[in-house]
C-alpha cells in the first residue's frame, strides 16, 4: 500500500485502496480508502474511513467517519461520530446529528438537534428540535431522563456515603 504522508493541493483527487494523512482538493472520491484528515469542497466517500471532514458537501456510502463538518451531509449505511451541517440527511449509525435541517432514516442515532427535524423509521436516545415529523421511536424521553438522573444521583450519593462510613480512619 502507499502511504504518502501529505497530499498536494489539486483540482481532483481519486483515492483507491490507499492511507492518506491529510488531503486537500477541489474534489475528492475515495474507494476503499482511509485518510486522517479531509479538507476539500465536495467529497464522495465510498466504503471508505476518515477521522475529521471539512467539506463544502459530502457524500459517503458504506464508510465510517470520526468527525463531519460540511454544508450538506449525505450518508447512507454509514457509522458516524458527530456531524455538524446545514443540512444533514443520514441513514445507518450515528453519534451526534447537528444541524439546521435534519433527516434521520433507518438507523440509530444518539442525539439529535436541529430547527427542522424529519425522522423516518429511526431510533434516537435525544431529539431536540423546533419542527419535528416523522415516525420516530425516542428511547428516552425527558420524564424517563429527569428519572434516570435522580435514581443513578441518589445511587452515586448513597454510594459515596456507604464508601464514607465503611473506609473512615480510626
């Protein structure tokens, strides 16, 4: 496998079944490959791995990715960490989906905020948005969250206390 270190800046650049650390360009398509880092205007990921992506739009299909920072968001069976857009539409396994327009479909996301939030057969664990539609499974909602928190306080405290009692110094 080539390894290069860093990539020129160029108009296009087709990566294939190669590591890259950082690349920059206009247009980037990667097939089976990985990069550390992704500077460019549009990206089409396919089956491929990236830890940060800073593009004006990407498109990724079957990859996984770290960190996503971008315009315009389009994945589809793809695991991601966290994406930060304008509009975002993902679909398969997600951390963190920010964005101003949002759509989930068939998948599992963590959180989920944004303005405009249409969810289509997904699961979420948090969904925070101005205008949300769809058919929508929220794992938990925020009387379940308000009770999580107070029981797994009250363990913690009554954790520490008995830790207190049991280890003093005599």
């Amino acid at each position: 496998m080539i390894e290069p270190e860093e990539s020129a800046e160029s108009q296009v650049t087709n990566i294939s079944r190669s590591r890259v650390q950082v690349l920059n360009a206009e247009l980037v398509r990667m097939h089976q490959a990985a990069a550390a880092t992704i500077n460019t205007g549009e990206a089409g990921l396919q089956q491929s791995a990236a830890a940060n992506v800073n593009a004006n739009s990407l498109s990724a299909y079957q990859s996984a990715l770290a960190s996503v920072e971008a315009e315009e968001a389009l994945s589809q069976r793809s695991v991601i960490g966290y994406v930060q857009a304008e509009k975002a539409s993902v679909n398969g396994y997600t951390g963190v989906v920010v964005a101003e327009s949002a759509e989930v479909h068939y998948g599992m996301t963590g959180l989920v905020a944004g303005r405009n939030v249409d969810v289509g057969g997904a699961r979420t664990v948090f969904l925070v948005g101005r205008n949300i539609s769809g058919n929508v499974t929220v794992l938990m909602d925020p009387r379940s969250a308000l009770i999580a928190g107070l029981t797994g306080g009250l363990f913690a405290g009554l954790m520490l206390l008995l830790g207190r009692v049991l280890f003093r110094r005599k």
